[in-house]
C-alpha cells in the first residue's frame, strides 16, 4: 500500500492529500529516510511525521486496504 494510502486508512492523517502533501515536504520518514508519498508500506517500517514542533513515531503492524475507524489503531504502535 502507498504511504500516503496508509496514513489515511490508520487515520495517522485525515485526508490523503495532507498525507501527500506532507510527503512532498519532507515531513515524513519511513526507517530513517524521507520517504515520497509512492513508498511501498511493509510491516515492521518505522514511519515518523513531523506535526509542527511534535513528532509522531509509529511502527507499521498491518497494511490493510480497509480499515474500520475502531480497527485503524491496530495498524500501528507508537514508539517514544
């Protein structure tokens, strides 16, 4: 699944196209490296997002192409 697909589906990000455009800036990194919004997700990646001055760190659990809002959180973990 997309980058941008994923950020969606997990909810990390409301809509796509922010998801994309925070690909495009180099606000997200997926295993230490700045990752375009076409990037392969595979489970076990490191996804970080910058948010303004806060950073999210997450590792992939399950790529689904659907995903129910109570089921979105079961596609990752958050890491400190």
């Amino acid at each position: 699944m997309r980058l941008d697909k994923y950020l969606k589906v997990s909810r990390l990000i409301k809509r796509r196209t922010v998801a994309n455009d925070a690909c495009d800036t180099q606000r997200v990194t997926v295993n230490g490296r700045e990752a375009k919004a076409s990037y392969q997700v595979k489970v076990g990646d490191i996804v970080e997002i910058a948010f303004g001055n806060r950073q999210l760190r997450v590792r992939v659990l399950a790529v689904p192409e659907h995903a129910a809002k109570q089921d979105a959180q079961l596609m990752y973990e958050e890491i400190e």
